[in-house]
C-alpha cells in the first residue's frame, strides 16, 4: 500500500514537473542582451587569487649623539586577496542568432589586504643600558614600513595580473553556460 502511494505521488511530480516546464523557445525565455550583462555585473568584485605573505622586519636605531644601540625583529603576515569588479564589465558586441559575444574585463585590483594585528609580534628587541625601548608609536612605524614592503612584494608576484587571467577563465566557463559558443574576452 506504501509502494503504490509512493509510485502515485512520484507520477504526479513527474507529471507537474512536465507540464509546468515552458518551451525554450518561447520569447520569455530567451536571454537578451541587458540580462546577461545584468548577470555578469551581479557578480560584483570577483575574488580569483589568494595568497599569504609573511614578512621579518628588522630595524635598527643607532644614533650619533646616543650610547647604545636599539634594535627591533618583527614578523607579520598579510593575506592578499585580488580579482576583477565585474561591474565595469563592458560588453561592445553580443549576437544571439551566431551564438557569439565579446566581454572587456577591467584590469585586477586588490580586493582586500589584511594584516591582522595578533599576527604581527615582536621577535626580538635589542636595547643598550642608556637607551629606551621603542614606543608604540616607531612600533606602529615599522608596521607601516612592513605593509609597504609587502605591497611592493604584491607587484613582484603578479597577483593582479594572475586575477585577470583565473577571472577570464571563470567567465568563459560561465557565459558558455547561456549557450554562447564564440566568446571573445579581453582584458583593458
């Protein structure tokens, strides 16, 4: 009796399921060029490569007029996260009947960059008998000095550059999924 209930709710969905799908070719269902680029846009900033950096920072503060020396190590780490604002995304050609279309990507940006302050910690630090330790103001110093070692690093592994290109494949993965079978995609 439970088998036959089963079977009759089954062939029901079965059937429902039928009948509530629309023919594809109606005009309702076909993409037109505003709902694909509203598509692509909804994907905001996109997030296609990730990295983790870590950095040692020694400095050292020795001055002419002062006895002894004063010397600071401090690591840190910073997490990198870079992609493509999909909503500057241009699309100067589209045409359905051929099936192509062609995408102008931005160029990648960083989207984040975080340096979280429980891991940046002091290693060691070195002062003479005459001399004090460093403030937490010259601390806050280095810690600039370190993010803008680390950035400069950014620009030596190509990160953005790496973005642009995981994005381009993410995109033309995707756009083929709306059927499209020439897809051009340039980055500017």
């Amino acid at each position: 009796m439970k088998i036959n209930k089963i079977i009759i709710v089954l062939f029901l969905l079965t059937i429902g399921l039928f009948t509530s799908c629309k023919n594809s070719d109606s005009k309702e269902d076909q993409l037109d060029e505003g709902k694909v680029v509203e598509q692509m846009k909804s994907l905001s900033s996109l997030g296609t490569v990730e990295y983790s950096f870590s950095k040692l920072i020694k400095c050292s503060d020795e001055q002419i007029y002062s006895i002894g020396e004063r010397k600071i190590m401090m690591s840190s780490k910073a997490y990198v996260k870079a992609g493509v604002n999909f909503e500057k995304i241009s699309v100067p050609t589209i045409d359905f009947k051929n099936k192509s279309i062609e995408i102008i990507l931005p160029k990648g940006e960083i989207i984040l960059m975080n340096i979280p302050a429980e891991d940046i910690k002091i290693e060691n630090e070195k002062t003479g008998f005459f001399r004090g330790n460093f403030s937490n103001n010259e601390i806050q110093n280095i810690q600039v000095l370190a993010e803008k070692e680390i950035r400069q690093k950014l620009k030596d592994f190509n990160i953005t550059e790496k973005a642009e290109a995981n994005a381009t494949i993410f995109l033309d993965k995707w756009i083929r999924t709306f059927g499209f079978k020439n897809v051009k995609i340039s980055t500017k």
